[in-house]
C-alpha cells in the first residue's frame, strides 16, 4: 500500500521501539519521515535506513521542538503526519507512595508536556495547509487502572489522551485530525528491560491479555499508519485502543 505516498512525517522517538517500526513502515508506505530521537547514532541509523531525515531533539524543550517543525518543513515543503510517541517509563516511577516529585516531574515533562509541545508547533503548518494527521502516543493505562502501579507514567498517558480528545474537536473543520494511539504491552527494549528486573511483574500484566502475548511493535506501526492515513479520514478524537483485548476482559483465556 502506497496510503502516505510523498507525505511528510515527524516521527519522535523513532530511533527504536514503536518509533522505529512506525518510521519502517510509513516510508514503506511512501511518506518522507523525518526521524527525530536524542540518540544520534540510533537517530542516524534508522533515518538512513529509511531513506529519511535525522534531527535531533529534546522534545520536552521547546526550542527544540519548534526547530525540528521548521527542518521537517525546510527540508520537505510540507509536514502532514506528526506522531508525538517520544516517552520515558524510569524505573524510579513506582507506587505513589514511593515516587519522589523529581520522578514525577521528568516524567510529564517527557511524556505530555512533549506532546503539548508538538501538538502546539505542528497545528500552525497543518492550518496553513488546510489539512494534517496528528497521532499521539497514550496507553492502554489511560483507561485502566493498575496494582503494579507506575504513577506518572499512567498520569502522563491520562493527559495525552484528554489532550488529544480535545484538540481533535477543536481543529476537525480545519481538516486536522488528532487521534490517540493507546498500545497494549510492547515487546520493546523499554519493556524488556523494566520486565527482565522483575518477571514476576511482567507475568501479572502478561496474564491479564486475552491473545496472550505482548504486542509486537510493528503492530501498533500499523494502527499508527491507518490514523495516519486517508483511510481514518472520519476518525478523530478518537482513542485507539490496540492492547490484545486487555482492556475489555474481565477473565482471560487458559
């Protein structure tokens, strides 16, 4: 399928995970993505594999995010698709009676004031085009609650997908559509990592999934292309629940 043929993406977090696997499959797709990560030799690499663009950013600094906007736009004439999926779950994110203010704070500033950002910088080029695709990374935690908590990472995931609801119905005659991808468990270094410390909290959040596995990154690509796409033209404000049926089950499967 060619849906994104010649679209200009920014994409954060594309140097690995579901950055990665989405920047893979919208240029298969035939967008010109513009990859932007903190890791420049993860950044480099994946811009080159895809033919794309590399920035680096911050994108929980402003001036950072503004000046990527303006190189995807320099660079490309255009940006039609934003994915804002940049995010961060440290281990110090724990119960709430253990996460220190300084955890809290590098979270939300990683994972939806990132977004506010984005969202803010990117609005102006797509009204100016009469048209856009924003796509924000939530979480299947922004509509569940958790036992083995991580207190602001699910708060983060909470603000982004109230964030999205609203500025989709703010701008949707304005020919922009802002949706919200909301990812069940990932088979990505991120949750590797976090589970390897832990299995026996990684088997208490794998019990609960009714397919029974974690979700492959290029999975959640998919569903982040059809948003992306002309396909989801009357989807907007929508959350995009892609978690395996977690969400909906009561008793899983044996």
């Amino acid at each position: 399928m060619q849906r994104l043929q010649d679209r200009v993406a920014v994409i954060t977090g594309a140097g690995s995970g579901i950055g990665l696997a989405t920047a893979r499959r919208f240029a298969q797709e035939g967008a010109k993505v513009v990859v932007v990560d903190l890791d420049e030799v993860a950044g480099t690499k994946a811009a080159d594999e895809v033919g794309g663009l590399y920035v680096k950013a911050d994108v929980s600094v402003e001036d950072d995010v503004v000046r990527m906007f303006q190189t995807a736009h320099d660079a490309f004439g255009s940006v039609d698709i934003a994915f804002n999926n940049a995010g961060i779950s440290p281990p110090e994110d724990d119960s709430i009676l253990t996460t220190g203010i300084d955890a809290w704070r590098k979270v939300q500033e990683v994972n939806l004031t990132s977004v506010y950002y984005c969202c803010k910088h990117v609005i102006p080029y797509m009204r100016r085009q009469g048209k856009g695709s924003i796509v924000n990374t939530a979480s299947f935690v922004a509509v569940m609650g958790s036992a083995t908590s991580q207190i602001s990472y699910t708060a983060s995931k909470g603000g982004v997908l109230a964030m999205t609801r609203e500025l989709g119905v703010q701008f949707a005659r304005e020919g922009i559509r802002v949706n919200a991808v909301c990812p069940g468990p990932v088979d990505t270094p991120l949750l590797r990592e976090l589970f390897a410390k832990d299995p026996e909290r990684a088997q208490r959040r794998l019990v609960h999934i009714p397919i029974g596995r974690f979700a492959r990154a290029e999975e959640i690509a998919a569903a982040v292309a059809f948003l992306a796409s002309d396909d989801a033209s009357f989807i907007t404000a929508a959350e995009f629940l892609v978690d395996g049926g977690i969400s909906s089950a009561y008793v899983t499967p044996l």
